[in-house]
C-alpha cells in the first residue's frame, strides 16, 4: 500500500487570531522529508495537525497509514516509567498477571499477539543505545536525550506507517544522534522530521521549505537545497543590481526630460513676447505642449514606479533574517570577582585506579571555581549528570543567576511576552520592556501574543528576553541545551545575544559549532565513569 499526506487549502489561526497557516496545500509521499523553515514558519503546529492534535480551521489534512509523533517536548506524566512512555505497560502488567495464573478472559485480549512485547521493547532499547534502562525505572531519573531516545524506541515498536518527528536531536549526545540517523535512513515509510540537524537533514531525500504560506520542495538533502539557494541568492542580488540601475536610468531619463520640457517651454515664452505669431497659434502650442508634458511626465514616473517595485522585489529575495541587536552593560563582571564556587563534586574512585592504554585518566575535579566574565562549556553523553550539575550551580552561585532549562518553561502561557517579562523587570517601565523586547525581534504587536501561541524559536527569544532583561542583571547565565528547536537563523540571533552577555556563562550542548562561536575559555567533561574533568578545546 502506498502511504502518503495531503493537505489541502489548509488554514489555521490561534485562538487569539493569529495566523499561522493561510490556505496551505503540500503534499508528504513515500520517503524521507526534511521540513524547514524559519522559527514561527508553522513547521510544529503542521507536524501537530498532520497528527491529529490541531484541527484546521478549513481545508482538510489527509494521511493514509498509522501515525507515529515524536513531538518537542513529551507529554510525561508524574511518576511516569519508561514502560509507561513505550506505551507497553496494560500489556506488561496483563502479560505479568497470566503469569501469575490469573488466566482471565480479559488479560488475553490486553495480551492479544504482543506475548515477546518485552523482548521487543528491550531490543530496540539495545539498538537506540538505551539496553542499560529497566522498564520499570521513572523517566523523572532519565536526562532529557534518554527520554527523546525512549520515545523514539515507543514509535519503532509501534511499527507506524506515517512517522513525524520534531526536532528528534535535541538533547542527544554525539552516539545517541547516530543512532538516531541509522534508524531514519532505515526507515521503510513516509517520514516528515523537523529538524535544524545538519547531518540529519543531508540523509532525507527531499527538503521541503515552509515560510510565507507555501511549500517549497527540492529533491536532495540540505547542501544540495542550500548550493541551489546560494545559485538564486547571487541571481538575485544581481537582479537588485539590475533594478537598481534601471531605476536610476529612469529617473535621470526623467530629470532629462523635464529639462527639455523646460527649455522648450521657455522659447515658447519669447516666441509668445515677440508676438511673431497669432494668438491661437500660440494657444494651440501651449495646449499641445501642456499635453505632450503631461504625457512625458506621466510615462516617465510609471516607468520610474515600475522600477522602484522590481528593486523592492528584488531586495526582499535577498534579505537577511532579522538580527538581535542587544546591549547588556549591567551584566559585566570584574575579572578577578568569584562568580561561583562548588566543592564536594562527585569522584568515581574505582574509574580512577585504573589506566587506559591510551594514556592516563583525567583527574576529576572535587571542586568547581568560576571567576569573572568565563565562559565554559559542559558537555559529555547523556545521563551523565549535566542537567543536575547546573541546578546546583544555580542554587550555590555567589552572585545573580539566571538558569534556561531544557523545556523553556520559565514562561507563563496565559500571560503576553510583554508581561512575562515585566514580572522579571517590576520597576521598568512599560516602554522600556517594549523597548527590550523589539531589540529581541519581538516588535509593535508581538509583544503582545500570549506565550503559549509562540513557536518554539519565538518561546526561546522570549525566554532568553526575561532572563537578560531581568533585574537585577544577571552575572552568572546558566544554558542548558539553548540551540533545542532552534533554526539556524535563530541560532545565530542567540549569538548575537551572547555576544553582548558580558558575565560569567556555563552551557551544556552537544551543538559543537555552536560552542566553538561562544569564545569558550574553559572545557569540562562529565562522565560517569570519570566524573567532572578539564579537557582540551574540542
């Protein structure tokens, strides 16, 4: 059977009437697609209707076969385990219960063909790198890439025809996202991932680009969809050359013009005193002059509108993503001030008694001192601890801390953007935060759309806004995962943000290139086996 998605003059809006989604039509076949686009495009909430969790306002979304949805962030419920999340426990526990003797009518139906479901789901666990998780453990324990991996163990078992993916890599450690690449090639249906991962988006095999409304589809991977880009991109600039140049042609045709007009217009003036001609004569040229000026005027500045409106068109191809452009002085932080100082780190002595044959094992740190505007990087694989470490931070810090969790629920959804950031600022007034707010992209009536309308890159400027806008200003920023749901232009905006930080910054992130643009001054590696240790710049 052929699997597919179709949407039709699909339109969808926010409850507080925002549009999100105008008449859209794209079609999702057999294969592998890339789905991008800039942040606030509609990448999520398409992947959310496709699903089933939105309904369009009009038009209709149409899949043939299963679905299975990875969304950004999994719903988990208190004391949720990772049979709970594989979607294995009724089974499990009527499964356990037959064993016991309790071989009741209803137990088989639960049971039904699933009699291996626990082989099963601890072999794809084994492929997705998790084989080391019992199914009765509490995802509350596991790190945040531990949890994306077990949802995505839950949709392989599942067996879906139609499989949707949002941002699949946010926080994977470097073996997890092979893992996960491996498994996307091998994928036999259709499959739609929204993903700003690079080497993700190069195994798909077509890239469809969401933005002002439409679908755009290319067949190949990212480089491919991006070489093409960069070929209309230098197409275009020399279409604004062009249009340019004509325009400027036209109005010197026009100023040219006008100086005939004018000159002849001055020899009719002595043509007129000398009285060498009759007064109707004269009459007769002037009204025809008058027309044929008019005329001239006329032709000249359509001419002149017409190539002021293909240099607009032609600019607006070109254009650049809106940029952040943020100054932050009060976050300064003197070099020799200590800014955090942490002791009692946890050291595995029985990793540290022995010697690889690759050299000496890295001696773990007991203790963790940050002074002044440092920038640090924390990285290592999932379950190592990271995310814990950076709570304690934020509750030992000697000086103004800020801490961006993963899930970006620092937010109140049922207040504005302006709002949320005016509880962090109470003595601003509301001019200054909406002045703040336009330096992060969030202009006029943006700033009043409710945080839980925003996208995912548009709840990450807002969060970011809150906490660099807060006071007092922060001097110790603390990031865990920031490039999550991020697209790449957004990535570059929370750059520009860090740019302007001028405190101390300790981010978690398996994003290299993006760790490397920070100006990292310090490496630390954290393991299990080994601990918290110093590295070398990676």
């Amino acid at each position: 059977m052929s699997y597919s998605i179709v949407c039709s003059d699909v339109t969808f809006a926010w409850a507080d009437g925002t549009v999100v989604l105008d008449g859209l039509n794209a079609v999702f076949g057999s294969g592998r697609t890339g789905l991008i686009g800039l942040n606030g495009a509609g990448k999520s909430t398409l992947l959310k209707l496709i699903a089933g969790e939105l309904a369009p306002a009009s038009g209709t979304v149409t899949v043939e076969g299963r679905i299975g949805y990875l969304p950004q962030n999994l719903p988990l419920g208190t004391g949720s385990t990772v049979a709970d999340l594989l979607g294995i426990t009724p089974a499990r526990t009527a499964l356990h219960a037959i064993e016991r003797g309790e071989a009741t009518e209803e137990n088989f139906a639960v049971v039904g063909d699933d009699w291996d479901v626990e082989e099963r789901a601890h072999a794809e666990l084994a492929r997705l790198g998790l084989g080391h998780l019992d199914l009765d453990r509490t995802v509350a324990t596991l790190s945040g890439g531990e949890t994306v991996m077990v949802g995505l163990t839950a949709l392989f078992l599942a067996r879906p025809d139609v499989l949707l993916l949002d941002e699949p890599t946010n926080n994977l450690d470097l073996e997890a996202r092979h893992r996960l690449y491996e498994a996307v090639a091998a994928w036999p249906g259709v499959l739609v991932v929204v993903s700003h991962d690079r080497e993700l988006l190069d195994l798909v095999d077509e890239i469809a680009d969401l933005r002002e409304g439409g679908v755009r589809s290319f067949g190949g991977g990212l480089t491919a969809y991006e070489e093409l880009l960069e070929t209309e991109r230098g197409a275009a600039e020399q279409a604004v050359r062009t249009a340019g140049a004509d325009l400027r042609k036209q109005r010197r045709e026009l100023a040219e013009a006008q100086t005939k007009l004018a000159r002849r217009a001055r020899q009719g003036r002595k043509v007129q005193e000398s009285g060498s001609l009759p007064k109707i004569l004269i009459g007769a040229r002037k009204r025809a002059a008058q027309v044929s000026a008019g005329k001239h005027r006329g032709l000249h500045e359509d001419r002149i509108e017409s190539a002021r409106q293909r240099l607009s068109e032609a600019e607006e191809l070109v254009r650049e993503d809106a940029e952040i452009r943020v100054e932050l002085p009060a976050t300064v932080v003197p070099a020799g001030r200590t800014v955090l100082a942490v002791g009692g780190l946890p050291v595995p002595e029985a990793r540290l008694e022995t010697e690889p044959e690759d050299g000496p094992v890295p001696v773990a740190l007991e203790e963790l001192i940050v002074r002044g505007p440092e920038r640090l990087a924390l990285v290592g694989p999932n379950g190592a601890g990271k995310t814990t470490l950076l709570r304690r931070l934020a509750e030992e810090a000697a000086v103004q801390v800020r801490y961006l969790p993963q899930r970006l629920d620092v937010l109140d959804d049922a207040l504005s953007v302006l709002d949320n950031v005016r509880a962090q600022a109470p003595s601003a007034s509301t001019t200054e935060v909406r002045s703040g707010l336009a330096r992060f992209l969030f202009r006029g009536d943006r700033a009043d759309r409710l945080a839980g309308t925003l996208s995912g890159g548009e709840r990450f400027r807002a969060v970011l806004a809150s906490l660099l806008l807060a006071e007092p200003a922060p001097q110790l920023l603390l990031m865990d995962e920031p490039t999550n749901n991020l697209d790449m232009a957004s990535v570059r905006q929370l750059g520009q943000a860090l740019d302007a930080y001028q405190g101390a910054l300790v981010v978690v992130s398996h994003d290299l290139p993006f760790l490397r643009s920070l100006g990292v001054t310090r490496w630390l590696h954290m393991d299990r086996d080994t601990g918290l240790t110093e590295i070398e710049p990676m």
